[in-house]
C-alpha cells in the first residue's frame, strides 16, 4: 500500500503542474488580442505625429514589473 502511493504522488504533482502550466498559457493567450489592437494604436498615433496620445496608450498597456524597468525607462525618454 505504501508502495503504491509513493509511487502515486509524484504522478499526481507532475500531472497537476502540467495542467496548470497548459492553462496559464491558455490565459495569456486571450489576452493577446487586446494588447494587439492596443500597440497598433499608439503606432498610429505614433505615425499621425501625435506622442503624446501615443505615449498614453503604451503606458497603459504596461505593466509595473522587475522585468519591465528598461522598457519604462526608454518610455520615459520619448
């Protein structure tokens, strides 16, 4: 009996971490349209020489994290 739950639990945690991987990535899937649409409209404005609009829709399409820092700090330089 110990044999087969210790044989039993790894199988459950590597199943659950798959479906947990598989679902997050179906999550920042659907938000893939909506930054899509977004960033084409700060290009547009980008494009109509219009920064000021185009700095608003890029900042709010950002997010505040470590891994983000240079992507404000370049922002910032527009």
């Amino acid at each position: 009996m110990l044999e087969l739950v210790a044989l039993l639990l790894p199988i459950a945690a590597a199943s659950g971490w798959y479906i947990a991987r598989r679902d997050l990535r179906k999550q920042q899937y659907r938000h893939r349209p909506d930054l899509s649409s977004d960033y084409f409209k700060g290009l547009n404005f980008l494009l109509n020489e219009q920064p000021d609009k185009a700095i608003e829709v890029f900042i709010q399409m950002l997010e505040v994290d470590s891994e983000t820092v240079e992507t404000h700090l370049a922002l910032g330089n527009l």
